[in-house]
C-alpha cells in the first residue's frame, strides 16, 4: 500500500539579512496509513520547519513532500495540524471554536453540525457547547482543540509539540486521552515533541532529526509487549526505558 | 478516560457553602463602594456649594467666575430663548460625527496598511510626522478650503483624531498572536479569512480603547473648529461669551460641554461592554 506520507530529500533554507539559515537537509522518510510517529530533536533543529512542509504552508526549498501520492503544493483538507498552544479564540463559545475550521473551508453543512456536536459528546464536552474557554480546564481545551481538527475530516494529524504547554500531570492524562481519540478516530499521526518519553510512549516510530540543519540522524521501531497499549501503560514497561536510553544516547546531548 | 472526571469539573461549577467570613468580607466590599460614591457626591455638592457661597459674599468676583444659581439662571433663559437644545445638539452631531468618521476612517486605514506591509514602511514616515504635527495648525487651510462652517469642524475633528487611530489600530493588528493567524492559514483559510476570523475579533479591545481616545479628540476638535469658524454650538457660546464678558455663558456652555463629553464616554463604553464579552 502507498505511504500516507512521503518527505523526499527535502531541504529548507530560510534567507535573512543576516545570512542563511539552512534549517532542513536531505530529509527522507514515509509514513504508513495508521501509524503514529513521532520527530523528536534538539530545539531549533527544524521540527515545526518540517511539519510546516508537509502541511503545505511553507513550501521546502528543495524536494518534495507527497500526500497518498500527490505533490504538496498548499494547504490540504486531508492534513489536521495541532499548535503547541489550544488557540481557542475567547470570544468564540466552545461550539462556535470547533466550527472555525469548517467556517474558513466553508463546509458548515447540518451532517458537519451534527459531526461536531457527536464529537462533543463522545469525548464530555457537549455540556460545555455554550460556555467560553476561560470556563474550561487546560485539558479540556486541548480536547477542545482536537475536536475542532477532528471535524474538518483530516486523514492526518501534524501536532507540534501539541502538549508541551500543560503541566506534567495533565500532560500525561491529555497524552492517553489523545491518543485513545486518534486510534478510535482511525487517524494517522505525525507528532512533534522534544520530549523523548512522550515520543515513545506514543508511537510505532521515532524519527531522531539532528541538530541544525536537520537531517535524519536514526529511526527506532517501538514495539511493545501489551495488549492494549496506552501511553501510560507504555511507560510501565521494561523496554521503555531499553528505547529511552537509546535515543538518549542518539540524541547526544551535551548542556 | 475515567482519570478525567475531576479535570472535567469547570471553574465555575465549583460552589462551595457561602461562609460568615465570606459574607462580612462582601458586606465589607459592598461598604467600601457606598462610602466612595457617597464621598464623590459630596465633594461635587460642596464644591458647588463654596462656589455659590464665595460669589454670594463676594470672596471672589462672580462677574469673572460666575456661580451656580446664574449658570442654572443662563441654562433656563437659554432653555425658553429655544437655544439651548439647538446648540448643544449641533456640537454634540459634529462631536459624535468626526469621532464616527474618525474611527471607521482609521481603522480602514489602518486595515490597509496592515493588508500590505510594503506600503505601510512607504507611509511610515509621513505617519510619524502628521502624528506630531500639532493639528491645530491646519485649522486655517481647512476655512480656506472647505468653508467656514460645520464640514470645516468636522475635517478638524478628523484631522486630530485620524492619525492616533490609524497607529493604535494597527499596533493592535500587528500584535495579535502570529499562532493564532497561523492556525486559521491551517485550515486554508485567505488573508481575508484572516482578518475577519482572527485579527478584526482579537482587536476588538484595542479599537474600543482608540474609541475611548477618540471621545476626547473629537471633542477638542469640534470645540477648536467652533473656536475658528462656527456661528453655533458650544464652542461658539464659549467663544462669544468670552469675548463679551458673560462668563455665565462660559461656565454654562463648559458644564453642559463635561456633562456631553461624559455621557458620550460612556457609550463607548457600554459599547465595550457588548463587543468584548470574555476578556481572557
Ligand atoms: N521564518 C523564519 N525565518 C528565518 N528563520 C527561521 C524561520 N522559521 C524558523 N527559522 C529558523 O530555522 C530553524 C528551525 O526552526 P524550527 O523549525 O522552528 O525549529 P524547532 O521547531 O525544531 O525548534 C531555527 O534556527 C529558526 O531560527
Ligand atoms: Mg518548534
């Protein structure tokens, strides 16, 4: 079956006055219908250059990125993105937020509603339809967020260091919550963290990108030996911190 | 999922009984605002009252400071002369029609230059300049241009409140989360799209406090306009009033200028109260 997601030797050079700054080279991977992988790398190694590629909103200075086969060239209704932030916009209620994505495509149809508000009440947060989102806790924002991706139909999430802004706890909560939604919602996923447990308590693959200019430095398989597998069970087993200490040791950091 | 039933509880669900220490500390709050509003009242009431006092006992001269019963004695004469209401009203429409113009102007400009950022760095400098330029100064060229008469106040009105509107406005633009415009580029949406689903809605404070400005501006500039040109409204009354001696007129035409001025502040801002619901 054809990759979901092909990165062709792709390369990013960003120009300033002050010189350029070659942010990505050579980047090749592919990632298959279902999987959940993950990039993780120094910051500034052009993690959020390379989701920004693949969504089509920045186009790469060299290669090309390919959706089930067909080139990037804009933005694509099959691609989701999730931002660090929840960017809920306050003078929106929770409703009228989860329909922004729709509105801007001009899809708001009753099927999509009803889509909408079904997604609401299957993750709790259809009593919360009318409130504001300074009425709401971080976590549920950030459900509130994947909502308003998820009702836009995206065959694929690109979420950029989309948990990182809420505190460890219910980062680990958030974590399994998101994760649970995405494997019922049937959607591949392509996140973007520098946190290297979350990367693996998550995935099927981890992409190591190097320190700037970004180049794939190593791609480790996660398999691990549980029957229904959750984030935070994940993290409970032996070969997690077998994998932890490996991309620990790839990463190669030095303070 | 089960973990997130507590994470679930809104903020404002979270009511617990109302305590003794809870209800002293509102009776407390509730106290404190009655003493200040009764205080502000008094220091207006006693105020007036000196100043009627001071003029009955001739402690200060009430032909060049004029005093309460005359002011109310000037209001009345004016009211059954059928004057009043024709001058209060002809500043009040200039005052409320360059403070309209001025906003909307402004912030179309300033639309525009936020739309292309290659003509807001030409502008930039002429920005800079008319901004300081002490607007006043164009009161002249404006008579000359336009007539002596209300469209030349309504133009010095705009000329004072334009340029501060067009640079708060696109301050607020400019500064509006890069993430969030960032989301809605996500989902496809154009520079349009843009700037009705984020930027217009995120300034929305920043345009209500231009507006907040702009009361102040547009009345400075009908009361200048009125200065050089008008044969009615307030800034006539004031003008006319000096330059006979009546400084009943004065006083009278300047209270009624505070209490106008005031009224207008407040519908921008209950306006404020309408438009920008939750405040983060
Ligand atoms: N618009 C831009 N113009 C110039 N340089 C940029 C721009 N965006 C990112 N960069 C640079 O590219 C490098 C990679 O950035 P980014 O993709 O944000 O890294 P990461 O997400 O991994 O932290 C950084 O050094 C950053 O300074
Ligand atoms: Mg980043």
């Amino acid at each position: 079956m054809k990759p979901v997601v092909e990165v062709h030797n792709v390369g990013m050079k960003y120009q300033s006055l002050n010189g350029e700054i070659t942010a990505l080279e050579n980047i090749n991977f592919s990632v298959q219908d279902g999987e959940f992988v993950s990039i993780v790398g120094p910051s500034g190694c052009g993690k959020s250059t390379l989701l920004s590629i693949i969504s089509g909103l920045i186009a790469s200075t060299s290669g090309a990125v390919l959706l089930s086969g067909e080139k990037v060239t804009g933005t694509s209704p099959k691609i989701g993105y999730m931002l660090q932030k929840d960017h809920l916009f306050n003078w929106r209620t929770i409703f009228q937020n989860v329909m922004l994505g729709l509105e801007i495509r001009k899809t708001v149809t009753s099927s999509a509603k009803e889509h909408a508000i079904k997604l609401l009440k299957t993750y709790g947060l259809y009593e919360f339809k009318d409130k504001y989102p300074n009425q709401l806790s971080g976590g549920m924002r950030q459900r509130v967020a994947l909502i308003r991706t998820l009702v836009t139909n995206p065959q694929i999430l690109l979420l950029d260091e989309a948990f990182s802004a809420l505190d460890y706890q219910t980062r680990l909560i958030v974590n399994d919550d998101i994760y649970d939604i995405i494997k019922k919602e049937n959607k591949t996923a392509l996140l973007v963290t520098h946190d290297i447990s979350e990367s693996i308590s998550m995935s099927d693959r981890v992409i190591l990108l190097s320190k700037r200019p970004g180049k794939v430095k190593n791609i480790y398989e996660i398999n691990f030996d549980i029957k229904n597998r959750t984030p935070f069970s994940s993290r409970e087993t032996p070969e997690f911190r077998y994998y932890f200490q490996e991309i620990w040791k790839g990463l190669d950091v030095h303070v | 999922m089960s973990k997130l039933k507590d994470d679930r509880v809104s903020k404002e669900t979270q009511v617990t009984k109302i305590s003794q220490e809870h209800i002293d500390y509102l009776h407390r709050v509730r106290m404190e605002k009655i003493s200040v509003r009764v205080i502000q009242i008094l220091i207006f009431g006693v105020a007036f009252l000196l100043w009627e006092i001071c003029a009955n006992t001739k402690i200060v001269d009430p032909f060049i400071t004029s005093q309460p019963s005359r002011v109310f004695n000037t209001m009345v004469r004016l009211y059954e002369d059928g004057v009043l209401f024709h001058h209060i009203g002809i500043t009040c429409w200039e005052a409320f029609l360059g403070f309209v113009l001025g906003t909307l102007v402004g912030t179309i400009i300033a639309i525009m230059l936020w739309w292309s950022e290659f003509l807001c760095k030409i502008l930039e400098p002429y920005l800079v300049i008319l901004n300081s330029l002490p607007k006043i100064a164009l009161g002249p060229v404006f008579i000359v241009w336009i007539g002596a008469g209300p469209p030349a106040i309504i133009v010095m009105t705009l000329a004072i409140s334009l340029i501060v509107t067009v640079l708060e406005v696109l301050n607020g633009f400019l500064t509006v989360d890069q993430e969030k415009i960032k989301l809605v580029q996500t989902f496809g949406g154009s520079k349009y799209q843009v700037l009705t689903k984020v930027v217009l809605p995120a300034s929305y404070p920043t345009i209500i406090n231009a507006l907040k400005i702009n009361v102040g501006l547009s009345w400075v500039g009908v009361i200048v306009g009125e200065f050089l040109v008008s044969k009615a409204g307030l800034g006539y009354l004031i003008v006319y009033g000096g330059q006979v001696f009546k400084l009943d007129l004065v006083m009278t035409s300047v209270i009624i200028l505070g209490v106008a001025a005031a009224v207008m502040y407040q519908g921008v801002v209950y306006l404020e109260r309408m438009l920008v619901k939750n405040k983060a």
